[in-house]
C-alpha cells in the first residue's frame, strides 16, 4: 500500500505568475515523458520482475515519480493561480481554461491528454528495463528544453532538482540491466533476430 | 506556516532526500556494508527529526503512521502545494 507525507520532496518555488510557462511545465505533469507516465510504467512493470533488486528499485523508483509529480503539479498550481483572464488569454492557455479552469489535468504542453499508450508493460524484464532507460533520457532532454523555456529562476531551480533525478534513476536502471543479464546468465551483447544464444560459448569466469 | 516550521521541513527534506539517495543506491548494491551504514545513520535521524516536527506541527504520515494529538491536526492547512517556499 502507500500513505502520504504531507510534505513535498523538494521545495518546490515560484517567484512570480507566469502562466506561459506553466503551458510548458505541464507537460512533465501530463506529458509523453512526465512524471504520471513515469510512475505508473515502473508501478506496472514490477509485478513481472524476476529479481529482488528490480522489484526493490521498481517500486521505489515508481513512488520517487509520485512525489515528483507532486512537485510539478506545485509548480503549474502556483504559476496559474493568481493569473487574469487576460494573462491567461496573452499565455495561450484559454483553451486549457475552457476544458479545466485552473485545475490541474494530465495534458501535454499543447494540451493532450495523457494516455495509456505512452509507457509499455512488456513482460520481458530486459525489455521493460531497456523503456525505463530510454525514458529516463527522455524526461531529462524535457527538463532540459524547459530549463531552456523558463524565464523564472525559482522555478529553473526545481527543473534542475527533477532533472538530476532522471539521471540518477538512469544509472540505477542500468544496474538492474546489468543485474539482470547476470540473472539470466546472457553475455552482454545486443539481441538480433536469428541469434541463438545457446552457440556462444560460456566464458569462464 | 511560520519561519520554524519551514524550517524544520527543509531539514527533513534534507534528510530525507539523503535517505531515498540511499535506499535506491541499496537496492542494487544491497552488499555495500558503508552505504547500509549510511542509510542507518540517516534513517535514524530523519526518525527523530520527523517526530520533532510531528509534535509540534501534527501528523505528517496518514492512515496511523503519523503521531497525532489531541485533536485532528491533519486537516489543518497548509498542504504542501500551498506553502510559499519562496525565499524572502
């Protein structure tokens, strides 16, 4: 099960209003390679992992993605709350304002909604490990290109908290990979259609 | 939320960042004696630390897990989306 702490991870700031920036921001809420997608691909996936490190690093990798969420959610919350109907019309977000007010929703920066689609729950271990990875880089290219699109320094500061995380996450997916090649006793090389595994020979260790 | 109090969560933040650092660096190194003792050190600190908070300012944890007081000081506001950060 889970509980909550009612605390966020990091202290998430915004200095001033700034809805534009909010319109971008959310993405990582709602997003292809936000944090919802992040969390529920790893919460997932961890039901069909063979190893004890996987499931460990699986379920806690997943509920670090919830807290993050939490801290995008604060940051898009308080960029919009105080904004006018104008600062809304001038940011773009009139459109995200007629479907949501200015609640939070799981939409891309150009307002789709967040789908299922977006993450894969393969069943094969090394397969599922080799998406974590890949999205991993993912959400930190996203955090790079918004650290680029922010215009606030409070908010550039949270951006840059999230965006460490992607890569500290990477490096421990790469570890499962690697724990995992061991697990099933495969040499590391790259799978081929056709290849047969069983004509390599062991190496001794 | 007053200065203490905030205060006083930047500090569990601290340490419980220490702690999630630990505890996904442990789960693929679970052999590495120097990270457990770590994770120990940083775990038992945060414990106490959380209590501190939690006696002063209410539950942080739901569902039990939290010390409560005489009265349900769960409901009481802020919650975390809500509290300034901002450096003044």
């Amino acid at each position: 099960m889970w509980v909550y702490q009612k605390m966020l991870q990091y202290p998430a700031r915004v200095r001033s209003t700034n809805p534009r920036l909010a319109k971008a921001v959310i993405t990582q809420y709602g997003g292809p390679d936000g944090e919802l997608a992040a969390s529920l691909r790893y919460l997932t996936q961890r039901y069909t992992m063979p190893i004890p490190e996987a499931k460990a690093a699986l379920t806690d990798i997943g509920t670090e993605e919830l807290a993050h969420m939490e801290i995008v959610a604060t940051l898009v919350y308080n960029l919009i709350r105080d904004a006018s109907i104008a600062d809304i019309k001038r940011a773009g977000l009139d459109g995200y304002y007629a479907d949501h007010d200015k609640a939070l929703y799981f939409v891309n920066a150009e307002g789709a909604p967040w789908v299922a689609s977006y993450i894969q729950s393969k069943g094969d271990p090394i397969t599922d490990i080799h998406e974590n990875m890949a999205a991993e880089q993912k959400a930190r290219s996203t955090y790079e290109y918004l650290i680029q699109l922010s215009d606030d320094p409070d908010v550039t500061d949270t951006l840059r908290f999230l965006w460490q995380r992607e890569i500290v996450h990477f490096q421990r997916f790469g570890e499962i990979l690697n724990l995992l090649h061991d697990y099933y006793g495969r040499e590391r090389v790259f799978h081929m259609k056709g290849w047969d595994p069983q004509r390599i020979p062991a190496v001794e260790k | 939320m007053d200065a203490r109090q905030k205060e006083m969560l930047l500090r569990l933040m601290e340490l419980q960042f220490a702690a999630t650092e630990l505890n996904l660096y442990l789960d693929t190194h679970p052999d590495d004696t120097r990270a457990l003792q770590e994770f120990r050190m940083r775990s038992q600190e945060l414990m106490s630390a959380k209590m501190e908070y939690e006696r002063i300012y209410g539950p942080l944890l739901n569902f039990g897990l939290g010390m409560t007081g005489r009265t349900w000081q769960w409901i009481q506001d802020p919650w975390p989306w809500e509290v300034n950060w901002r450096r003044s």
